[in-house]
C-alpha cells in the first residue's frame, strides 16, 4: 500500500490527482488537463482574432475613402492586443507547467523515496508521527488485508 500523509495529499490536490492516478509516472502528472485547457484557450483566442479581424475588413468595405484608413489602423492594432493576449497565456502556461512539474516531482518523490516503495524506505513510525496515534485502527479502516493489488491510504 502507498501512504497519502498530508502534505502528499496537499500536492495531489494543487495538482488536481486523486485515487489510482497518484502512482502515475512524473511526467503523466505533470502534463494533465492544465495543457489541454490551454491548447482549447489558444484556440478560441486564434479563432477571435480571426473573426475580428474579418468583421474590420466587412466593415472596412462599408466606409468613405478617409474612414477606411481608420478602420485598417484600428485592425492592426486589435491583431496586436490579441497576438499579445495569445503570448501572455503561452506565458503563463509555461509558468504553470514549472510549477506542475516542480510539485509532481516533490509528489513522486515523497510517495516513492529513493525511488522504492514507501514500506521500503520508511518506518511505521514516520507515518505514526505524522497522522497521530490512532494510525494504526485508520489503516486497519482503510486497507483491505486480503486485497492483491496496491492499495493507497489516506493518513
């Protein structure tokens, strides 16, 4: 069985893992949903600007000679603002997968020390320290003696 303590559970939540998924590989953790939502956001950004852009030049072709100077002038400057916003959120998810990375390697590194297991590495009393006297009955709660596979608990 695999211990979640408080603080793994802490990181696991920041991370947004639960269950099963805690004994994924590093990098399986690291590159979750956090990327797929900003690939949905880079896209519907892309598709503004486009659609933006288009409606300036439907309204470009409705304008008097002096106006249409205007129209192309204030274009340019939507694509700017919106090509900025797009490289700010390509920013910030670079930002965030270093920290998604940094917390999956402290998960990884807390739930498997030295790359064993805990029971490996670990005494009974770590974990008896951390959650308290009553670890024990909280285990003999949550595992299932006769159970094949692994196991995780929540300390």
């Amino acid at each position: 069985a695999t211990l979640v303590d408080p603080k793994a559970a802490r990181i696991a939540s920041a991370i947004g893992l639960t269950g099963a998924q805690l004994l994924s590989p590093e990098d399986s953790i690291r590159f979750g949903a956090a990327l797929e939502a900003t690939a949905d956001i880079q896209k519907s950004v892309n598709a503004l600007h486009e659609e933006m852009i288009a409606r300036m030049k439907a309204l470009e072709t409705s304008l008097g000679p002096g106006q249409k100077d205007l129209a192309r002038k204030t274009s340019e400057k939507i694509s700017s603002v919106v090509s900025a916003f797009g490289q700010r959120i390509a920013a910030a998810q670079k930002e965030a997968d270093a920290v998604a990375s940094e917390r999956a390697k402290k998960l990884v590194a807390h739930l498997t020390p030295e790359g064993k297991l805990q029971e490996r590495v670990l005494s009974v009393w770590y974990f008896r320290a951390v959650a308290g006297p009553d670890f024990v009955r909280s285990l003999t709660d949550q595992l299932d003696p006769f159970a094949s596979d692994h196991q995780i608990a929540w300390i």
